[in-house]
C-alpha cells in the first residue's frame, strides 16, 4: 500500500490567503535566507578564528572573507540545484539560490569585518560580540517565521556556533 504524494498548492491553483501567503514567503524567501545566514554565519566561524590565532588579523579578514564567498558560491548553488520548486512550491531555484548565497555571504562576513582592526585582542573581542549578535538574531527569525521558542533557539543555534568556534580556536593554538 503506497502512499499518494499530493503536490502543494501553489498560487495559480489556489485563491489568495494570508495565510497561503504567509506560507509562500516562509518557502520561498525566509527558509533559503534563514539556510543561508545559518550556515554563513556558523561554517565561517572555524577558519576565520583558526586562521586569526595563527596568523593575525588580516589573515583572519581574508581568510574570513574567502570563505564568506567560497560558502556563498556553493549554499546558492546548492539550494538553486536541489529543487526546481515545481515539487515542493518553494518557488523559483534561481531566487532561492540567489537569496541563500546572499545571506550566507552577509553571514560570514559581518564576523570577519572586525578583523580591519590590526590589534588582535580588540578585533577577537569585536568579532565574539558580533557573533553574539549575529546567534541571537538568526534565533530571532526563526522564533518569528518558523515559530521556534526564543530558548530553544538560542540554545540551539549558540551550542552550534560555540561547537565551530571552539574548533578554530583548537585549530588556531595547534
């Protein structure tokens, strides 16, 4: 006995609903921008401060924004080349991959900026409260859109901030 997969609605076969329409903007704008500030903000974090322990601030700023654009490159790609929306009613895979590469290039780089700062204990300090900013905002979107509860949010998205960060600054003292 197989289960029969019936398609979404989509704009064209429904009437327009706040409700259709507040689940068109979740799909298809908030959940590819929301992929791409988590993954941009939490995948840069490991290099950005390996590379700052080793090497200083400026290698930090490079390294961090390299991997802002090497991360934004591949989360567009990869959200525009899983799905053509037709499926799924996600919309359309050129805007959601666009809309990830952004948000994740902004992620990983609002961090790395501290890094124009050529003392490193006071770039570290700037860069960890942008971070801070950085968690609690990500966890802010998604108690908004996504209905997640504001604590269960930041222990989440802080435990896996702190699990990537910890690992560059290993990295960064190996």
């Amino acid at each position: 006995m197989s289960e029969q997969v019936l398609p979404l609605p989509t704009s064209a076969s429904t009437p327009s609903t706040p409700d259709a329409e507040r689940r068109r903007l979740v799909l298809q704008r908030i959940q590819p921008g929301l992929i791409g500030l988590i993954d941009g903000t939490i995948s840069t974090l490991a290099p950005i401060f390996a590379a700052a322990y080793l090497a200083g601030s400026r290698a930090a700023l490079l390294v961090g924004l390299a991997s802002a654009l090497g991360a934004a490159i591949s989360m567009g790609l990869s959200e525009g080349l899983s799905d053509d929306g037709s499926v799924t009613g996600r919309g359309s895979s050129l805007s959601r991959g666009v809309i990830t590469g952004g948000a994740t290039f902004l992620g990983g780089t609002f961090h790395a900026l501290p890094f124009l700062i050529s003392d490193l204990s006071t770039a570290l300090a700037v860069a960890y409260v942008v971070v801070a900013i950085e968690l609690v905002t990500i966890a802010l979107i998604r108690k908004r859109f996504m209905h997640v509860a504001l604590p269960v949010s930041l222990v989440q998205v802080t435990l896996g901030g702190v699990l990537v960060a910890v690992v560059g600054v290993l990295v960064g003292h190996a």
